[in-house]
C-alpha cells in the first residue's frame, strides 16, 4: 500500500504578485524552493490564509534572494498581493518509508525570505 504524505510545507509566505497574463503556476523565490526540497514543474497546494481558498498549480523558480511569491493565470484571481499563504507538496511512499519520512518545514520572515 501507499499513501500520500506531506512532502514539504513552507508557512505563512506574503503573496507578491498576481500576474492574470501569465500561461499559470506559481513563481517561487529558488531559495524557498531549494530549502523546501521543491522542484521546478512539481505540483504545490496553495492554501490561503486571507480567504480560505485552497488550489493546485505547479511551482516555477523566481529570482533568487527575491522573496517573490506570484500566482500565475487563472490562480490569480484567487489572490490579493499581501495575502498570507501556506504551500504544501505531498510524496507516495510505502506506509514503512512514511513512518521514517522527516518533510521540510521552512519558515521564512515577513519578507519571504530565509532568516
């Protein structure tokens, strides 16, 4: 058997953008990305804070050291630039490697930057 696991979360990061034009995704400062184990084309839930809204993209690099957090195409209009949000990537793994399993937890300051 397998299940779905938390793979990584990175807590409270301030939306940055909103970009409606954009083919989609969310665009990831790569610092929060590598720190969170998230690769580029990977499937993230975003979870808003602000207004309850839960939704699935996938991430692409931003600048690094940049802080951006941008919701691309259709997934910015469930935005406002200054909403808090949490994103979240999940792993299959066996029950056994589950229970071994440690995901990356990042928390980073009021910039979206690492502290």
């Amino acid at each position: 058997m397998q299940i779905h696991v938390v793979k990584s979360k990175i807590h409270r990061v301030k939306v940055t953008g909103a970009d409606l034009n954009y083919i989609g995704s969310i665009t990831i400062d790569e610092d929060l990305m590598d720190a969170a184990n998230i690769l580029e084309g990977e499937k993230v839930q975003i979870v808003n804070n602000n207004n309850g809204e839960r939704l699935e993209t996938y991430a692409i690099p931003g600048p690094r050291n940049s802080g951006e957090i941008t919701l691309n195409g259709a997934a910015a209009r469930k935005v406002a630039p200054g909403d808090i949000l949490i994103l979240i990537t999940y792993a299959i793994m066996t029950v056994e490697e589950a229970k071994k399993h440690k995901p990356a937890l990042v928390f980073p300051n009021q910039h979206n930057l690492l502290k």
